[in-house]
C-alpha cells in the first residue's frame, strides 16, 4: 500500500515518517521546494520535534519515504491520501479555504479508484461533507462511496511530543458512509500503535465515531472546552486577586476531587488551536453562549494585565518603557500565532508608552518582522509583563530589568526573591 500525505508541516511529516516506519510506502508532498529538499536529504525542516531527525533518516534509508511537490503525480500513485493542509484564519479566526481548496482540487486531479482519502486538519463541522465531497467529485468524476472513500480524523497531537501523543490517544474516525469508515479504521489500525490505557472507557486504538461530522465535533468539543476551562480559571483568578488570596492552591485543593479539572490561569490563549476552534464552533452553533463568553474573557485579560499595572488612562504610561517578557505564545515553541504579544503591546502603546519585547527564541530581526521592538536583558526599563513561561524567567533577576518598578506576571513562573526589590505581581495572587 502506498500512502500520501498532503503538506509536510509540524504535523504532516511525523505523520508521514510515523506511516513510513510501520514499513509502508509513503509519498509526502509540500507546495515548498525548500521543505521537500530538506525531507529528501534526511533533514528536518522544522528542528525541536522529539525523535523527528532520528525516524526520518531511518524511513529514508529503508526507502519507505519520498518527498514531492507534485500532488496529483503522487496521488495517481496511491492507495489512501492523508490531508493534513493547514486552514489559516484571520484576526477574528475566520476560516480562509484557499490553500486546502486548491490541496483538494489537485488530488482530485490525481485520484484513483479504490482510493482512501481522510482529511485531518481541523474544520468545522460539516465542512468534509458539504465543501470538500462536491469538490472531490466534479473534479474527478468520480463517486464516493463506490470510486473512492472519504472520511475525516482529527489529528489531536502536540507539537515537540508528537510521537508520544499519536500512541497515547485514540485516534477518531468518521466517515462519508459505512464503507469509507470501514477503511478509515483499517488503515489507521495498520499504521498506529497505542499504549495501553487503564483511564479509558474502552481500550485505546482507533475509534468509531460514526460519520465525518461527529468526527469533526469531537475535535472541536475537546478544544473548545479547554478554552472554556482557561477562562473559568482565569475568572476565578481574578476575584481571588480581588479578595486578597492565592488562587493557585484552591485549584490544587478543588483538583484534588476526580470531577474537578479546573485549567490554570494566563495572561493570554495562544497558539493555533485554543483561541481558534471553539469560533469553528460557532460558525455552525450560532445559539451556544459558553463558548463565546470564554472567548470574550480570555481576549480580554492582556488589557486586563495592562489596566492592573498602569490603570486606563490615556497617558498613563507616557515616557514609560515597559517590557513584554516573551513573544512565543507558550514556553519553547518558536509561534506567535494569537500570541498575546501582540495586545499587550497595543494596549501599552495605546496608553502612552513605549513598548518592547524580550524573547530568547527571536532575534532582533524576527521580531521586527512581526512589528515588535527588541529588547534586550540588562537594559534600562520601567515595567515588565510576562506573557510566555519561557523556563529563562525563572531565573529572572533585578540585574535583569533595571530601573523596573514593578512586574506583572501572567504564567506565575518568576521567583519573586531573585527579583527584589522590584515589586511583582502575580496573575491569581491577591
């Protein structure tokens, strides 16, 4: 069997190692040349991936993995096709198609019968059915469910462990009809292992959902709830804040119950998925009011943290230079996508002062390419923010930010002693 894997990203191409090494042929294929050259040389285009560079040199010299910009070539030669194509969004989350539209009208080109395909970036629910399902047939002449099988599989996998992660959760699938689930759950069998899981209501493997759309839904659920879960917590950090206590123990206390599992709080939801995905839920649920209050509350706390510090009026930091500690939206990860950066230094610049921005992962010319001013350790400063737990700020020290007043910290990371005799205040901590 032959397996191609459409877009060879963070996700994509330990995907297509992961199929690879399970001794199948694999065709992975990327709209950049650069990243296919590096694939083919044994190279990671993307380093920090546990095992990455290890697992692709070994599929590789067993001759189980190729690399391509060509998608319909490499469809026309397969047996099952994975799309993994990112679906960028704007600033308030909405979807843009065009890069997976034009992903699918190329292997819809390229198909042939007795073909799997299974998409799994995330979508809104309905999307696989009702967007991709029309496209794949008019282009192909073909039909689904006797020509050819469709069906969707969320990936569900963290970025720096993704290995780990494709073993330690059940992989969800659906499809269009019966027959398209049936090979979903066959193929995905013969290419993941799972570790035994006692926590689970069944054993850990590849599931049945059903369809595409409960497929779909269970991807967002499980985003969206964490994000509802971030800003309960951030509200609970708040009014403990106001009431002059600690909130980190009382969600170790209330966690200490099985039926609790509040989030911790922060200064800001990042990444691609958190912020994202519960506005992909809405898109299709237009009546549901949790999801959209948690969104409000988590948008809102890096003006919150400004507010906190510096209070709302329009000069209230004017001739002030205050630092944004971290422009990754969480410690290691080298992304800024809805990274909390960028309010903070909005809302600081709004109220008058100068804004600048610390990160160890970004040089000077990096973050001027995405709009912020560098700054760098032992610099004169009259505040500082932190909005990324990088592991660096633990060892913060006053040597670090002189002339500092007084810190805010968002992720609760900094040792408060090694920082004296700048005041600090913690998100939570009244």
């Amino acid at each position: 069997m032959t397996t191609c894997v459409v877009a060879l990203g963070k996700i994509g191409l330990p995907l297509a190692v992961q199929i690879a090494s399970k001794g199948e042929a694999v065709i992975g294929v990327d709209i950049n040349q650069e990243v296919v050259d590096l694939v083919n040389a044994g190279i990671e285009p993307f380093p920090g991936e546990t095992g990455l560079a290890e697992r692709l040199k070994d599929v590789l010299k067993a001759g189980n993995l190729e690399a391509t910009t060509d998608t319909r070539a490499a469809v026309s030669r397969s047996d099952c096709v994975v799309i993994v194509v990112p679906v960028v969004v704007d600033s308030e989350a909405n979807p843009d198609f065009s890069a997976i539209d034009a992903a699918t009208t190329e292997i819809a080109h390229g198909l042939k019968k007795g073909c799997l395909i299974s998409y799994e970036t995330t979508l809104p629910i309905g999307t696989t059915r009702n967007r991709f399902l029309p496209m794949l047939e008019s282009v192909s002449n073909l039909s689904c469910g006797s020509d050819f099988f469709l069906a969707y599989s969320p990936e569900r996998v963290f970025s720096g462990r993704i290995f780990s992660d494709l073993r330690t959760y059940p992989k969800l699938v659906g499809g269009i009809d019966e027959k398209s689930t049936e090979r979903a759950l066959d193929f995905y069998n013969s290419v993941l292992d799972f570790d035994e899981r006692h926590d689970l209501e069944k054993p850990n493997g590849v599931w049945n959902l059903g369809n595409c759309e409960a497929s779909e839904m269970a991807k967002l659920v499980e985003t969206t709830y964490r994000n509802v879960n971030i800003a309960l917590a951030n509200e609970f950090a708040l009014h403990a804040e106001y009431l002059g206590i600690d909130i980190n123990p009382i969600i170790a206390a209330s966690n200490s119950q099985p039926f609790s599992h509040v989030h911790n709080p922060g200064i800001a939801v990042g990444g691609h998925c958190i912020p994202v995905y519960p506005k992909f839920y809405l898109s299709t649920d237009n009546e549901a009011t949790l999801p959209a209050s948690s969104i409000a509350v988590n948008e809102s706390m890096p003006k919150q943290a400004v507010h906190r510090l510096f209070g709302s009026a329009k000069d209230a930091l004017a001739g002030k230079r205050v630092v944004v500690l971290g422009a990754a939206y969480r410690n290691g990860v080298k992304e800024t996508a809805f990274s909390g950066v960028f309010p903070l230094v909005d809302e600081i610049e709004l109220l008058g002062g100068t804004a600048l921005v610390h990160d160890p992962l970004y040089s000077q010319e990096e973050l001027l390419s995405l709009g912020l001013v560098e700054f760098q350790l032992g610099s004169q400063c009259d505040a500082a923010i932190v909005q990324t737990d990088h592991e660096m700020y633990r060892d913060l020290t006053a040597s670090d930010l002189p002339g500092a007043e007084i810190i805010y910290d968002g992720r609760g990371i900094v040792d408060i002693a090694k920082l004296s005799p700048i005041e600090v205040v913690v998100l939570g901590v009244g």
